[in-house]
C-alpha cells in the first residue's frame, strides 16, 4: 500500500509541475480590466456579462468579480448585466482602467439574460433565473431546484430524499454528485447506500445561487457524476437580518434567525460575518405521528487579509430525530389491514447528526490568475431503524433491521485558474486537485427488535477510503462565436475494510481486507455562438461511480469503478427579449458494475445499461410582474444484456415535467403556482408491476414589504391521493402465510397548509 501510494503520489506531483509550468508560459496582456460587486454586500458579482459596444465583444467576470479584455480598439461603452441586477453601461473614455463597478438588485428579468457561447455551462442562465424567482422556502426545493430532478421520501423527514434525473433511480445519491460550497453531501460506503446524500443540514434561506449540469462533462467533478452534479452556494454576506416564523397543519412548526455579526462599516474593510439557525418540529401528515425534530446552525466569515489573499471560514451542524410510518404494501390497504396514511411498524425512524468545518484561502496573482486552497472536516453519525418486509423471514420479531456508523471526513480542495492569450485566442487553464479520505467507526447492519435490541449481526467494520483526484480544463475561446473545452481527470481510490463479524457471508473471516483502483476521465465539449441569441453545444465524455468498500474488497476491487460514456447535443435560444429555450438530445452507456445492498449486506451483479432521452426547459416572462416555467424530460432506459420484454430498468423514470407561475407586483403581492408530473413506470425488469405516476399542485401567496413578509404555503392544494416513493418488495404481513411480491410504497402528503412571517431589519 506504501509503495503504491508514493507511486501515485511521485506521478501526481511531476503532472502537476509540468501543469504549472504550462500555465506560467502564458504572458499577460494588455487591455482594459474592472471588478463588479454587489453594491448591499460589497461581495463579488461571479458571471455577470461584460460586452463591449459596437463590437459586441463580451466576457464573464471570474469568481472574484474581474474581467478583462485584449483589445478594446472600436469600443465606444462598455455594458454590464447581470440576472437580478440593474443594468450599468459606461462611456469607454470615462471607464477607468482597474475601476470596481456596483450592482444594484432589482426584480428578475429575462431581458437580462445574455446567451453566449462562453459561458461554459448551458444551464447557467436557467440556474440563476429560477432560483431568484421562485426562491427555497424547505430543504426540498433545494434539489427540486434542477430541471428534471425528480425526489421523493419514503422514510421519514430526517432521511435522505430517494433522487431521479435522466432514466436513472439513482437511490440517495449514486448516480449524481452533490456539494455545497465545495463540501460533499454524498457520503460513499454509507450504511444505507452509497452516495448517500443527505441534504438536510443546508439552511435554504443562506442558499445564493446553485450550479448544476447534467452528464459527465465536467473535468472538475468525479467520482458519481453519471447523471449529473448539482453545487450549492451560500452567500458570503447578507444584506440585512431575517427573523422568521412558520405555523401550519399536522404541528408544524419552524423558526429561523438570519443575523449580521459585524458593524456596518466592516464590508469596506472587506469583512463579512453572519450567522443563520433553524429549528423545525412536524408530526406530518401520516396517521402515526412523526415528532420530527430538527436543529441547523450555519456560520460564515469572510476577511480580505491583504490586497491579494482573502480567507472564508464556515461552520454548521445539524441534529434530527424523527419516528417513519415506513412503506406500505399493496395488499395491506386492499386487506384493509391498515389505512393509505398509515403505519406497519411504528418504531421506524431514526437520528442523525452532522457538524462541517470549511476554511479556504483564495489568492490572486498579477499574471491574472486565481489559486484556491480549501480544506474541510464532517463529523457525522447516523442511526436508522426500517421494516421493509415485515415477517418475511422472522415470522416471530419481524424484520426490523438497523443501520448504524460514525464518520469522520477529511477533504482538501485546490485549484489554479488562469486567463490569458494565445495570439487572439483567449486561452482559460483550469488545474486541480481534490482529497476525500472517509473513516468510519462501527458500521453497522444488524437485525433488530424495539430498535435496540439485538437479535443477530449482518455486517460489522471500519471502513477507510481514500479517493485522490487530479485534473486539467482547458478552454479555447478562438473567436466571439466558437469555443472547445477539453478536460482530463485521473482518480485514485485505496479501501481498506476491517471486518469485525465472522458471520459476513460477503468476506472468508474476520481481518482486514484492501483493495485499490483508479480510472481515467477525458471530457470534450463545443460551444457555438449563432448570432446573438442562440448557442450551440455539443458535449461528450466519461464519468464514473465509486462502489461500497465492502463490495470492491469482497472481489478484489475487480470492475469497481464503473465508467459512463454520455453526450449532449444542444441549444440555448432566446428568440426575444421575454423568452428563453434551452433543449437538448443525450445518450448515457453505463458499464457493469458490483453494487453493495445496504439494506440486506449483500454484493449483487448488475449489468450494463443504455439511456437515451431528451431535455426542453422553456421560460417566459411575458410582462414584468409574470413569469413562466415548464421543464419537460424524457427518457428511454433498457439493459443491454437481458432479453426484451425483460430488460426494463425498475423505477427508472420515463417522463416528467415541472412548470409553474409565478407573479411578482410592485404592491408587493407574490405568488407561484406549480405542478409536478411524473408518469408510470416499471416498478421491476418485466413491468409485470408498476410504478404509479401522478401529478400534485403546491401555491405559494405572499405579501411583502420592505420591513415584513406575510405568506402561505399550500401543498397538494387539490389533495390528490398519490404515491411518492414505490418499490417492489417482497413482504409477509404477520397474519399471512405465504409472501407476496408487490408494490410497496410511501404516500405523499395531504393538503398542508403552512403560515409564515417574516420580518427584515438592519
């Protein structure tokens, strides 16, 4: 293992010595440059849209708000835009060189929308309108934030969300990858499943905007990124403090304290500290009370220690108990044994905890260049009680089983951005490193009664997983109109597994077990720019997830790392001013893999699979105070190596849409109506069983002032009956005397109506 890991490490180090000074050779050039800033926070405006008129030649501004241009020859004014700001334009002679602009909010407007093939992320323009117009209100809308993500909670509030996107079920998180303010959600080698994502410790209302693509495309981003990524990102600053109070249907109730920490002349200082924290209790709207509790505090400080060194420090953690009224089957509603709302087993349910420590150090150069330096801590326990079958194999205690471990995670983020020329062609180098290492202490499965009480062991070990991952992006913008993007990624992983339990039916005995692999990403991606309001993009790559430890140590670390080889055919159009389009074709491959069970310890063989589908996203604002949104997906998902007529990818979702209203008045009234829709699909690989769709309305009314907020949220506003999470399971009520193979589900929930006030001071 030593000798592996200075092998690796002696490679990684003369690639990146090799990277830098490839980067170093770029020479600085001359032009006109200027940083943008939020005129309330004194913070960075990151991507807002720079064009020089006539010649229409534009920029980005990078993460610390600057820009810059090579040639500013037959410019008469320079044009700054930026979505949720009031639009500045200058006359070139009175633009100075270096000269800081302020933004100014105002209400969202597609008009400030720019499409332009150097944006680098088609989704960008979509990403930053949605989540000013609707805004999060719960820990839901978080991922309900991306078009075509689909969740659903089928154990209680305080578990992770069951996630859909492109034809994949990707369970708690094992086909896509989440962060927030670079910190991963996604736990690998969980004691329910990998990727485990829970999203949960995020305060919504500290969410500033959130990056997402879909696909493998990406060189910064590795391991479960097949589906696609979704990045979280908390405000540096807040313009003023936030008192709120929620109060609705089944004893919900939620109060949240959003405070400034530092006087008011800080932010010309560059400083910036804030603290946020929620407390939350619902007994739902299941027949079973839930007494879900839930404590999140968040912190955040930023200080510019010198002319070129910024450092960002964070903290939160998170607390939550909660009973689960768990799964249904089938057969127990048609047997009326128990009620569409109601609950088998009332001792499901859990508690889990989760405290994160970030500190990062940005640094700029004068060759234009920014290095990022991030280094981060998780301390996490979580403790899960279910019953998915019931008396299915202990006809006397029933199947309860428990999930239990203790993590520690230890992560290191760095990167090295620089702009700079090639002639005429704008040339962006992106180099990066970034380091997990998990270790957790006593993962547990075991069969259980009342929760606590042992009947017998399934699995018991520490696990320990390094993933080290190194890349490199380079972008050539050619032209206003063409530009290729080209990335390289390498990612190691070393397991190592010390089973405790002799009874393991995966591994010979007890001691410990290792097993190493690492794989090779390139990425590809083309941007074209059609006149002024349409772009073209064409994407392909590879991607890849990482299996459990206890899977990939039980072969020997054979066929662990299953690759996916997508690609995205594209168009971002903005025909008017009011109206935006964004569509694309796409096609993901996915290798075979081994997949770890969590809920039954068991290692079981799955093969390859083909998806292929399309996206439409389409928003229109037709005057100033409306706006609309409808997002429409599709997706064909088949096994490769099974027959057809039994090659159906279960749960795999086929089509689904989102949209919804939204209306914002100078009064102050505001509101959105919105729907979801989510058709049938397999429930299991002959569609023998279906996964029933269904379609469900949420309103949100509010009155706000510069002072207070008064609303309501309503969801399920018709009250239609509806399954949000189903599965096919095998069960055994406790009076039946044979199993039965059915749908077993979680329903979702009733009309609930929700009342809050906020109110907003200085």
């Amino acid at each position: 293992m030593k000798l592996l890991l200075y092998k690796t490490s002696k490679k990684l180090v003369m690639l990146f010595a090799l990277l830098f000074l490839t980067a170093m050779l770029y020479a600085q050039q001359k032009g006109i440059s200027g940083r943008v800033i939020d005129s309330a926070t004194n913070t960075p405006v990151n991507g807002a849209t720079v064009i020089l008129i006539p010649a229409n030649r534009a920029t980005l501004t990078d993460e610390i708000g600057r820009f810059t241009f090579k040639d500013i020859s037959n410019t008469t004014t320079i044009t700054i835009t930026a979505v949720g700001y009031e639009k500045r334009v200058f006359n070139i002679a009175d633009f100075k060189d270096g000269q800081t602009v302020s933004l100014s909010e105002h209400q969202t407007q597609l008009a400030d929308v720019v499409v332009r093939a150097d944006a680098g992320n088609p989704y960008k323009a979509i990403s930053e309108t949605d989540i000013r117009m609707r805004g999060i209100s719960n820990s839901e809308e978080v991922l309900r934030i991306v078009p075509g993500l689909f969740i659903g909670q089928h154990q209680g509030g305080g578990k992770a969300e069951q996630i859909f996107l492109r034809g994949f079920d990707a369970d708690h998180g094992t086909d896509i990858s989440l962060h927030v303010d670079g910190i991963p959600v996604s736990m690998v080698s969980h004691a329910h499943g990998q990727g485990y994502a829970d999203s949960h410790f995020i305060i919504p209302e500290t969410i500033e905007s959130t990056e997402f693509k879909k696909g493998p495309y990406d060189a910064k981003k590795g391991d479960l990124v097949t589906s696609g990524f979704v990045d979280f990102h908390t405000a540096d600053a807040i313009s003023g403090n936030t008192i709120k109070l929620e109060g609705g249907q089944f004893n919900t109730f939620r109060a949240l304290a959003m405070i400034n920490l530092l006087y008011d002349g800080a932010k010309a200082k560059g400083q910036s500290w804030y603290a946020a924290s929620e407390f939350r209790y619902s007994d739902s709207y299941f027949d079973n009370p839930q007494h879900f509790k839930r404590f999140n505090f968040f912190t955040k400080y930023k200080d510019k220690l010198s002319e070129h060194n910024t450092l960002t420090l964070s903290a939160s953690t998170l607390y939550t108990t909660w009973f689960a009224s768990g799964q249904i089957p089938d057969q127990a509603i048609d047997q009326h044994v128990v009620g569409f709302y109601g609950a088998l087993d009332p001792r499901e349910g859990g508690v889990t905890s989760r405290t994160n420590v970030i500190a990062q150090l940005l640094t700029t150069l004068p060759n234009n260049s920014i290095i990022k330096n991030q280094v981060y801590y998780t301390r996490y326990k979580f403790d899960l009680h279910t019953n998915f079958t019931f008396f299915l194999v202990d006809t006397v205690n029933g199947d309860e089983i428990r999930q239990k471990e203790a993590r520690n995670l230890y992560g290191y983020n760095g990167s090295y951005i620089h702009e700079g020329y090639w002639g005429n062609t704008k040339v962006t180098t992106d180099i990066g490193l970034n380091v997990r290492y998990d270790v957790t202490d006593s993962s547990e499965l075991s069969h259980t009664k009342d929760r606590y009480t042992l009947l017998n062991r399934i699995k018991l070990g520490d696990i320990n997983e390094l993933n080290a991952g190194a890349y490199i992006s380079e972008t050539f913008r050619f032209n206003e109109k063409f530009s290729i993007n080209a990335g390289l990624r390498f990612d190691q992983f070393l397991y190592r597994y010390n089973n405790k339990f002799a009874g393991d039916t995966t591994l010979p005995g007890v001691g410990i077990y290792k097993a190493n692999n690492n794989i090779v990403s390139p990425k590809l991606n083309f941007y074209y720019q059609v006149g002024d309001k349409t772009e073209l993009y064409l994407s392909m790559g590879k991607g890849f997830h990482s299996n459990d430890a206890r899977a990939v140590v039980a072969v020997n670390g054979l066929q662990t790392l299953p690759a996916a080889f997508g690609t995205d055919l594209g168009v971002v159009f903005k025909p008017a001013a009011n109206l935006l389009i964004n569509a694309a074709v796409w096609y993901i491959y996915l290798q075979k893999e081994y997949v770890y069970g969590g809920d039954g310890g068991t290692v079981d063989f799955s093969g390859r699979t083909r998806r292929l589908g399309f996206d439409f996203s389409t928003r229109y604002q037709p005057i100033k105070s409306l706006f609309f949104d409808v997002d429409l997906n599709y997706a064909h998902g088949r096994s490769v190596d099974d027959p057809i007529g039994k090659n159906y990818i279960p749960l795999a979702p086929v089509l689904s849409s989102t949209g919804g209203v939204t209306y914002t008045h100078k009064s102050g009234i505001n509101g959105s109506l919105r729907y979801r829709y989510l058709s049938d699909r397999p429930a299991n690989e002959n569609y023998s069983l279906t996964a029933q769709g269904y379609f469900v309305n949420d309103l949100v009314l509010n009155y706000a002032q510069p002072k207070y907020e008064i609303g309501v949220t309503i969801n399920n506003v018709f009250n239609v009956q509806w399954k949000e999470t189903q599965f096919d399971t095998i069960t055994r009520l406790q009076h039946e005397t044979n199993p039965v193979d059915g749908i077993a589900f979680t329903p979702g929930t009733k009309f609930a109506a929700v009342l809050h006030v906020s109110y907003f001071f200085k």
